[in-house]
C-alpha cells in the first residue's frame, strides 16, 4: 500500500462500479491523497435513464450520495458533472467536438434536472487540509 498523503492528484475512472464496497475504497483515496489534493472520480450513474438499457453486471451510483459520502470524510468544494452521450450525424471530428463540449457544458448547468440523461457522472473533490 501507498504511504499516508501520497498524491496530489488521484483519478478514479470507472472503478467504483466494479467494487462492492465503494466506501472503503473512498476511505482509501482520502488516505494516501495529500492534503489540498484533488480527487476526480468518473463512474456510472445509478439516475440514469440508460440504466434500463445496460445489462452489464456492473454496480450504478447515485452522484449525489458519492458526493455526501465525500463531503462526510471531509472533502471540500465537491463539483458533480454528467458524462452525456450525444448522438452525431457530422462526420467532421472537429465538429463532433465542439457540439459535444458545448452541449456537455450546457446540460451541466442544468444538472439537477438533467441527471437523467448523464450515463456516466464525474465528481471533482479537493481534499481540505
């Protein structure tokens, strides 16, 4: 195991949804992150409409759960945004992009009402000193 307050930055992708005790493995992350460090977690959302489409044995979380379970250890200005699939009829990659950013950023400030359609969620945390 890493030695206590070890990272600055941790990236947790899509590794949540295949434990079953995510709390220990949150327990874990604020070990080794240094004090100030930034925590980013990217999994799948429990809320989501596409839930009823994904066979998968995989476990879906509620983002907003994750982040009270985050706020509880002690991690502060804590950021929910949905991972939103688009569909896309432009076969220019540079437009896909934009249009893609753009409408990211747009259902993102709309989050509370448009957890629905995020398939996925990320949570940015900074852990407080």
């Amino acid at each position: 195991p890493f030695a206590n307050d070890f990272f600055n930055f941790i990236i947790c992708k899509e590794v949540l949804q295949v434990l079953s005790d995510y709390q220990k493995a949150l327990e874990e992350l604020n070990r080794v992150l240094k004090k100030n460090g930034i925590l980013i977690i990217i999994t799948l959302n429990s809320l989501s409409l596409s839930r009823l489409f994904i066979r998968e044995k995989v476990i879906k979380h509620n983002p907003y759960i994750i982040k009270r379970n985050l706020e509880n250890l002690g991690f502060q200005d804590v950021k929910i945004r949905g991972i939103y699939l688009l569909p896309f009829t432009s076969t220019n990659f540079f437009a896909k992009t934009i249009v893609y950013f753009r409408a990211n950023n747009l259902l993102n400030l709309l989050f509370p009402i448009f957890v629905f359609f995020a398939h996925s969620f990320y949570i940015e945390a900074r852990k407080a000193n």
